[in-house]
C-alpha cells in the first residue's frame, strides 16, 4: 500500500471540476486548486525530507489530447521534477472510463525510464496526482520505484 494524502472528498462538485479541467481541457481552472496543492506540497517536502517530486504521467497520446499534464499546475516552482516513468506503449485506456473492478485488475501500466534507476536509489520520492480512487496508479507507481530501491514512497493528491 501507500501513504496517500488528499485535499479534497471527490465529490459531485470535484467531478464537474476535473470533467472541465481534466476532459475537456479547460486549462484556466488550475489556478483554482494550483496555490493551496503547492503548499502541501512544500510542507511536505520540508517536514518528511522528500528528494523528489513526480507526477504520474500520462501516456503520449493523452498528453496530445488534452495538451497538457493536469498534474504538473500542482507542482511547486522548485520542485525537482524528474522524468522517471513513462507509461508502456500498450496502456492505452484511461483509467476514469473504467470500472471499480477493472481498475483493480489493472496490470503494471508503467516503466522505468533508462538510466532513472540512480535517480531513485535511496531516496523518498512523492507522487503527484488528481484523484485517488481505487488506488492502482499510484500503487503500480510506488511499486515500480521501490523495486528501483526508492527509500520511500508517498502520495499526495488533490481528491480521493
């Protein structure tokens, strides 16, 4: 398992919000939450001595969908943010179209970037992310980097 803090419930209002931010792209409504996720962020940082920073990452062709990461408006300015994970070529389904079931059967949807292996090796890293639901993203995430031998891993999102 992992350590996951959120700000908010998902409730109806936090879906309207990331159907319009998330889905339809409306990237002007990051400000909204950017300023307070930050915060924590730098807290966090500073209080659990992290030494990285990473958002999940979208696959190359959610990126050229939305245009953007919905993640990294949360990231602080200083933020060591590095690329570590990809997502594999043959995860191509989002995971908010699937079912509670689906999600939980989800196989390993990342990979370790070449040569990222030292990156890691003996350090906390915190994930970055939306909306935790079942959990299995930054579970497969935080999984991969500790078999890489990442110290520790934690999460933080806007919403579970």
């Amino acid at each position: 398992m992992i350590e996951n803090r959120a700000l908010y419930q998902y409730n109806e209002e936090m879906k309207d919000y990331m159907a319009r931010y998330k889905f339809i792209g409306d990237y002007r409504l990051a400000p909204i939450f950017a300023g307070k996720m930050r915060k924590v962020i730098r807290r966090r940082v500073k209080e659990e001595k992290i030494d990285l920073i990473l958002p999940i990452p979208l696959s190359e062709e959610r990126i050229a969908q939305r245009g953007f990461n919905q993640v990294d408006a949360f990231l602080p300015v200083f933020a060591k943010k590095v690329d570590l994970l990809a997502v594999k070529a043959s995860h191509k389904v989002d995971q908010s179209s699937k079912s509670r079931s689906e999600r939980l059967r989800t196989k390993q949807p990342f990979e370790l970037k070449e040569g990222m292996k030292e990156e890691v090796s003996g350090k906390h890293v915190l994930l970055v992310d939306d909306v935790y639901t079942t959990g299995r993203t930054l579970y497969h995430a935080a999984q991969l980097l500790r078999q890489a031998g990442a110290r520790k891993v934690s999460s933080q999102t806007l919403a579970r």
